[in-house]
C-alpha cells in the first residue's frame, strides 16, 4: 500500500491531466495509459482479478508501452492480493531482470522479494487459496452488481424500444410512400426530357495554329421549357468553347429551350502547335440538364492535324575514306506534310571527321561552335530545298569511322524544333525529337 500511495498515485494524477488536456477522454480505442488507470482503479478496489486482466490487456496490445515497469509491479501485487504467489514472484523477478537499476525496487515488499528468491531457486509456491477465495468472492460480487445494472437498463430500453419500434415503422412507412412518389415523379420529369445534339463529324482538317470549328445543333424535343449547361470535352490545349451561330466570339455554357426549339452554333477550338500532320484527336460536347445532373447527352467528332512534316536527309559525294580532295556535302529538306513550311531556321553540325570550306549560293552564319546556320523561307508540300556544302576529310581520319552529324530545323512559323541525327556511312537520316 505504500507503493501504491506514493508511487503509483502521483503518475496516475499526472496521467490523468494529460488525458484530459489531449481530449483523449472519450476513449473511442484503448491506449496504454487508459489501460493502466483502469488497472489501478480496480486495484484500488480490492478487485484484483479485474487488475490482472487488465494488466494481460497491457501486456497484449502495449508490448512496448513505458509504463512497463510499474505495471510488472501493479502485476505482482495485484497476483500476490489475489493468491496466485507464482506469478507474483515472476512479475518481480521481471522487474529486477528488465530494471535492474530503477529507484522502485526499494518499494518492493520483503514478502514479494521472498517469493522471487524462492522461485529463483526453484521452489515451487503454492497459491493462498484463502485470498484466492476473497479474490474470487470480490469478482463475483462485481459481476453480479453489473449483471443487476444490465438488467434494470434492459428492462428500461424494451419498455422504450416498442413504442420506438412503432413509431420508427410508421414514419418509414410514410417515408417509403413519400419516396415511391418522388421517385416516380422525378422518373417521369427526366422521361420528359428529350434534348437531342447533332455534331458533325465528317473529320474536320485544321491547320496548325489555326482556328477550326464544328457545326452543333441542340434540340429540345420536349414539351415543355428546358435549360441545359454546356460543356466541351478537350484536351486543354485546344481551348475548346461552344459559340453560338449569331456571334462566333461569344461563349454559352447554358441555354434555355422551349419546346421543338433548337439552339445552332459551334464547337470552336485552335489546333495546337505540337500536333503532327496527319492527327486525328477527339472532341466532344455534352448537354446537361441544369435540373437532372443524369440527365446528358453527348455527342462526340474527330479533328485532323494540317501541318508540315520535315524530314532531312544527308549525303556526301565521293566519300571514300582516303580521298583528299574537296566533297560535296548535300543537306535535303523534304516537306512530306499536308501544309507548307515556312521560315525555318537550319543549322547544320558537320562530322567531326569533316571541315568546311563553304557553301554554294546560300548565305549562311558560322556559330562559335562551327555549327553553321542557314534560313529558308519555304517549302511547299511535296517538295525539298537542298544545301549544298563543301567539306574535305581531316588527315587523322580513319578508314571506317562513321561520319555522324546533326541537322537542327527550327519553323519559326508555326514555333517548333524538329532535330536530326545524319550518318552519312550508313546514307540514312533518322529523326529524334
């Protein structure tokens, strides 16, 4: 009772405060600290067993839990109380093992410090089946105190549960008939709602850049006055809007129809830059009904890419690995798009094997890094510009040495870089982005 008194008291108070200023009072899940107190308050009052079960609940769930040390001892004295001097004498032998050093053992009973010397040496400890007994009697006595309390709170929630049970049936069944009508109702106000959306979509080709638009036309086919929201379903890039037929510039997100009225305009939208010729991407618009979320219709068309389309090849003339003499080093651009390019910038990374020694009929720029830079104006679809460059091979190359250079085709026009890896042993032209 000493250790009790001055030990375990002024924790439990210091717990407590903690609890309360968490707000961890509702104890919606066990914790540690919950768990001892509860320990302890049992203890307290002469229910020991109720202690020990507590105590196996700390063991169970909190392994790791800092109050180890003095829930061994809560242990051994609540063991001791209740008769069971084996476990008494563990639970102390524990607690000098694990805490060899703790300021506690000096609250440790002599007669609980017998029993773990006597256990040490392997004796064994009979119960004191007296203290079982009381120990027992007080477990009894508790759950027979709340058998009585659950049973008077049973009597008291069936005496309220029938009139809840009526009451709780006639409210459902009036919420039942209520529902069963506003479902039908709202069932028949959604049938009522026959909104009908015409998107062309034949594969309308826009130009990069440009500004494109698909004819739409929403009807109501009701009988009765409908307002629906618009909306477009797009990739971002495309900034795609519904306008209306009368003014191209204006966006609508909602219209108002009356009945056999129908709403034309546009699905608008402006071809990105990054889109190659050639690709088909999918737009859409949906009518929601501004009263019936559920209630869309969805129409979707396929737009084309229009764009020019640059691939570059290189060649070298004579290119025989011993040869001093001056080479032709020829450079084609060919526009194999559906739109003509314009305003390109080329610039041109020789093979490191190879040094200029000009160029025919084009003016051109030489970079710091020798890299040269041409323009061109156009290209027309279908057709190739060529640059015409004479080069000579550098004494230190060898025989079989590929010769890898770069071509970099920057359209000004429409904002985009195409770059291009050259072998010219291998007489090819290979594309990366």
């Amino acid at each position: 009772m000493r250790f009790i008194v001055q030990t375990m008291k002024p924790l439990l108070v210091g717990l407590a405060v903690l609890l309360l200023i968490s707000g961890v009072v509702e104890a919606a899940e066990p914790d540690d600290a919950g768990v001892f107190v509860d320990a302890f308050a049992a203890y307290q009052k002469k229910d020991y067993l109720l202690a020990l079960e507590k105590v196996e609940q700390l063991n169970r769930q909190f392994p790791d839990t800092p109050l180890r040390d003095v829930v061994l001892l809560l242990s051994a004295r609540s063991s001791h109380k209740a008769g069971d001097n084996e476990n008494a004498a563990k639970s102390v032998t524990t607690f000098i093992t694990e805490f060899p050093e703790s300021t506690l053992r000096t609250t440790i009973e002599e007669e609980l410090l017998a029993l773990s010397n006597l256990q040490r040496k392997g004796d064994t400890l009979p119960p004191n089946k007296k203290l079982q007994a009381a120990a027992q009697k007080v477990r009894s006595d508790r759950l027979a105190q709340e058998r009585l309390a659950a049973a008077r709170l049973e009597q008291e929630r069936l005496a309220k549960e029938k009139n809840e049970r009526e009451r709780v049936a006639r409210e459902k069944a009036e919420a039942e008939l209520r529902a069963r009508e506003l479902a039908a109702a709202e069932k028949a106000a959604k049938e009522s709602i026959k909104v009908v959306v015409n998107l062309r979509d034949g594969g309308t080709v826009t130009a990069v850049g440009e500004k494109g638009s698909v004819p739409i036309e929403i009807s109501n086919r009701g009988k009765k006055l409908e307002e629906f929201v618009l909306e477009t379903v797009a990739p971002p890039e495309f900034g795609a809007l519904i306008t209306a037929a009368a003014n191209s510039e204006e966006k609508i997100t909602r219209i108002k129809l009356a009945a056999d009225e129908s709403f034309k305009g546009s699905l608008t939208f402006r071809m990105p830059f990054d889109k190659l010729d050639g690709t088909r991407s999918s737009l859409a618009i949906k009518a929601v009904s501004a009263v019936y979320s559920d209630v869309v219709q969805q129409k979707n068309a396929v737009v084309i890419t229009s764009a020019p389309l640059v691939r570059v090849v290189a060649r070298l003339s004579n290119p025989g690995p011993n040869s001093s003499e001056q080479l032709r080093y020829k450079v084609s651009l060919l526009n194999i798009g559906s739109m003509a390019a314009r305003m390109l910038t080329v610039r041109i990374q020789l093979p490191a094997q190879l040094d200029f020694q000009g160029a025919q009929n084009l003016k051109f720029q030489q970079e710091k890094d020798g890299s040269l830079t041409f323009k061109i104006e156009k290209i027309e679809i279908g057709n190739l510009s060529e640059v015409i460059l004479y080069v000579k091979r550098r004494d230190s190359d060898q025989t079989g040495n590929r010769l890898l250079g770069q071509v970099e085709v920057v359209n000004g026009q429409l904002q985009h870089k195409g770059i291009f890896s050259v072998n010219i042993a291998a007489a090819d032209a290979a594309k990366k982005q």
